[in-house]
C-alpha cells in the first residue's frame, strides 16, 4: 500500500474493461490520481474515466509514456504492435512495461522494444473488477526481482497474484482466464435446473450464486481439498452422492477437463497469429 506523491507515475494505455479495472487497482492501491494517466482512443470514454476517476486522459500514447515509470498495456492483442511503435523511442530508460494482452509472449514485446527493456505480462480475470481476481505474472529477460513486486503492488487489490513462468501462462489462460465462463455456465446450469424442479428463475439463480459463492469461500477458507470438502456433504445413501454420481456419468469431469485443454489450445493458437 502506497499513499504518497513519490509512488511510480503509471500510464495506462487503453482505457477498456481492463484498463478500467487497473486504474481502479491502482487508485484502491494508494496511488494518487496524479500519479497514473490513461490514454484511451475513444474521447467519450476518456472523459468518462477522467471524471470518474480525477486522472488525466487526453495525451497520446507517446506522450504518456514519456512520463511514466510503468507503461501498462490494456489495448486489444491486435493493437499492441502499433501501440509499441507509437512509445518504442519515448519510454524513459529503465521503465517497466506491463501488458495484459492475451496469447502476445514476452519475445513480441522484446524484439520491437529498445534492448534491456523489463517487460512483464500479466494474466488477469474479470472478477478483478471486484477485488477477486486471480492474475498470474510472468517475467522477462531484463525484468528484476523489484520489477515483479512492483507489479504485485499493481495489482494487489484486484486479488490474488501468482508468479508463473512463461510457458504456463496458456495454461492459467484456460483456467483463471476463462475459468470464469466454467463458472458462470455452471451457475445458469444450476439455476435452470431449479426452474426445472419448479422454483422461479430469480429464486433458483439467487440461490445457485449464493452456494457457488460460497463454495468457493468455504473452500478458500478452509484449505481442505475439494474431494474432502464433497465428501463432508455426501452423507451415505443420501441425495448429494446420487447427484454427484450423474455428474460423473453424463462425463461433467472429462467436460472442464476438455474446455480447459481447447483453451491452453486456442492460447497458442492466437499468440502465434497476433505474432505472425
Ligand atoms: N476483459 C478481460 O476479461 C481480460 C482478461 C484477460 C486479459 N485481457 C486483455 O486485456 C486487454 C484489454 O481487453 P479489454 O477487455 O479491456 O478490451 P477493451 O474493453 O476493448 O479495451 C481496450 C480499449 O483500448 C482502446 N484503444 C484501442 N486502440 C488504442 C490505442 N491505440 N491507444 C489507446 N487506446 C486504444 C479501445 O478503444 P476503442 O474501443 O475506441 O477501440 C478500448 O477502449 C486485451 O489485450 C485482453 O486480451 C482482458
């Protein structure tokens, strides 16, 4: 937690879903609004985030980048060569560039910027938003110890961060990555279900969130493995080991198993074309 005007001057280039989510990280951070910018193509957007937030918007990408101590990059993976291009000549020596693109490696970002630039990518979720994400982070070759810290420091009121090499960052793609779709999806399962079983869909949905939810605490909580924690709520002969057994027989396990490997698929699949 920082609360002062000395903290690293950060500019946010992409003022979206998850520049909005960063900014806010940062501001929840203690970063003060004078020590971040966001650039943002869209003028609307910007001044939506400049009066919600207090931060300056409005300069071009260079133009931020040349007074940043950490370029954060929020862009589309299919915008992030052009905004290179755009600050490669302006960063300040010795400033950390951060990307949360998708699929771009860290060689994408090394090879089209000056030589011994610290790059690190950051994987994030949408629960961010909230204070409940998980992000991996992935250094690269010029990146110090100080620099990731840094980056936890970032991003640590948007939840858990985790280090991970780059090789596994495909693979926390499909599960935190896109885990939030899985999650969702078994969400509005339950929920139909239960207008199935006869309850109103706003009743089945508040109750299948609540007990996702809470699953996910109690799990948090507890440290217990998941097996343990279902077997806890399985009594013999009882209703949850007669659901569970469906679960298992209409192939549900082998299912997120599948979605997870075609997601770790579809990630190298879009880095190679984003850096083609
Ligand atoms: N959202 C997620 O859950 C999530 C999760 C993990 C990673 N990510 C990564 O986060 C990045 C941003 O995703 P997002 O969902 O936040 O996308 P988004 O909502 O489309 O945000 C991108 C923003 O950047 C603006 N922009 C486009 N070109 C620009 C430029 N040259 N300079 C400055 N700003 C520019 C866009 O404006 P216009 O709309 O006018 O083009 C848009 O407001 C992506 O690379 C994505 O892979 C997102």
């Amino acid at each position: 937690m920082t609360d002062d005007t000395t903290a690293p001057y950060v500019a946010v280039l992409g003022g979206g879903v998850m520049g909005e989510t960063l900014l806010s990280a940062l501001l929840g951070g203690g970063w003060t609004p004078e020590r971040v910018e966001v650039t943002e193509s869209a003028a609307v957007r910007a001044n939506e985030l400049a009066s919600r937030y207090g931060v300056r918007t409005g300069a071009s990408n260079a133009e931020a980048a040349a007074r940043a101590d950490v370029v954060l990059i929020a862009v589309k993976p299919n915008v992030v060569g052009s905004v290179l291009a755009d600050v490669r000549d302006r960063l300040r020596t010795g400033a950390l560039v951060v990307s949360v693109a998708a699929g771009l490696p860290l060689s994408f970002y090394e090879s089209r910027l000056a030589a011994g630039t610290p790059v690190v990518r950051v994987m994030p979720n949408t629960p961010a938003v909230i204070g409940k994400g998980a992000s991996a982070i992935a250094r690269g070759t010029a990146t110090e110890p100080g620099h990731l810290v840094l980056v936890e420091r970032i991003l640590d009121s948007t939840g858990l961060v985790v280090r991970v090499d780059e090789k596994d960052l495909d693979a926390v793609t499909a599960i935190s990555g896109s885990g939030p779709a899985y999650a969702f999806y078994l969400i509005d399962a339950m929920a139909e279900a239960g207008v199935l079983l006869g309850l109103s869909r706003d009743l089945a949905t508040r109750l299948a969130v609540a007990t996702v939810e809470g699953s996910a605490a109690l799990a948090a909580e507890s440290g217990d493995h998941p097996v343990v924690l279902r077997e806890r709520v399985s009594s013999p002969g009882g209703t949850t080991v007669a659901a569970v057994r469906e679960l298992d027989a209409h192939g549900v396990r082998a299912g997120v198993v599948a979605a997870a490997q075609a997601a770790r698929d579809r990630s190298r699949e879009l880095g190679a074309a984003y850096s083609s």
